[in-house]
C-alpha cells in the first residue's frame, strides 16, 4: 500500500448496515481524515461532515469499507468513506466532493464558477489516480487471498 495513506483498516470484516450508524460522534477521525479536511480542493466543513454522516445514504464501498453519499440538491455531492480500525473502533477515513451537476451548482448561488472549476479539477484528478490495482498492488493481492476480506481485481 502506499505508505501516505496506509491505515490499520479491518479489511475483513462483513459489512452491515447496522455495523455504521449515522451517528458521527461514533466514529473515530483518522490523521489522514483530518488531513483531508484541510485540503482546499475538498470543500469540507464540520458541517458537511456532520450532514455526510446523518442525511447520506449509505453502502457498501466493496474495499472492507462504508461509504455514506449525500447532496444538498444543488449539483455538488459529497461522499465519506468509514471502516473499522484493526482495534475494532469505527473511524472515519476519507472525505470528498464530487460534482454531479454543474449548471445545476452555478444556479444555486452556493458555488462560485472558480469553486465549481477546482472541485471538477479535483474530480479529474482522482480518475488519474488509476485502476485500484495499480494504486494499491499489495491490498489487492491480500484481497484475492481473502475473498472476504475486500476488493478483488
């Protein structure tokens, strides 16, 4: 894995809706979390976070994690990624923006157009990031020998 985001995630457990509350004081923020909430490109408040947690609807993100996704209706959405830590304590790992709609966020007055243009720059690049495989060789690997584990390629 690559060593800047490498977290003791328990990639094995089943998931369960149950298993994630939409409770954010449940869950733990991770460094690499807090990390992301400063980064300018993401557009994350306290509130947005708050709001991912209690309104997204949530699903499995098939990589022994949880993703909760939720809109306020006005082209932007966020999406949060949560799992459990080895130690068996929820954390919340990842969070970002992702422009569904981009008339629809330059009509809700909510985005400047250079807001829009940075959150559709980020988009772009997570797509380069590549296929998961590429990104995460060992994880992948560990996944195809635990089939209930995570991803498999």
């Amino acid at each position: 894995m690559n060593p800047e985001i490498e977290l003791d995630i328990q990639r094995g457990k089943d998931f369960s809706l149950s298993d994630y509350p939409h409770q954010p004081e449940k869950y733990h923020i991770t460094t690499h979390f807090r990390q992301r909430m400063k980064d300018p490109e993401r557009f994350l408040s306290g509130e947005v976070i708050a709001r991912t947690f209690t309104c997204g609807a949530l699903r499995v993100n098939e990589d022994g994690c949880a993703a909760f996704n939720w809109t306020r209706g006005d082209g932007v959405e966020y999406w949060l990624l949560a799992g459990f830590h080895e130690a068996g304590y929820r954390i919340a790992i990842t969070a970002w923006p992702y422009l569904r709609d981009r008339q629809k966020a330059l009509d809700s007055y909510r985005w400047t157009k250079a807001e829009i243009d940075t959150i559709e720059a980020f988009n772009q690049k997570k797509l380069r990031y590549g296929p998961l495989e590429h990104q995460y060789p060992d994880y992948i690997k560990w996944s195809q020998q635990n089939p209930h584990g995570g991803l498999v390629a």
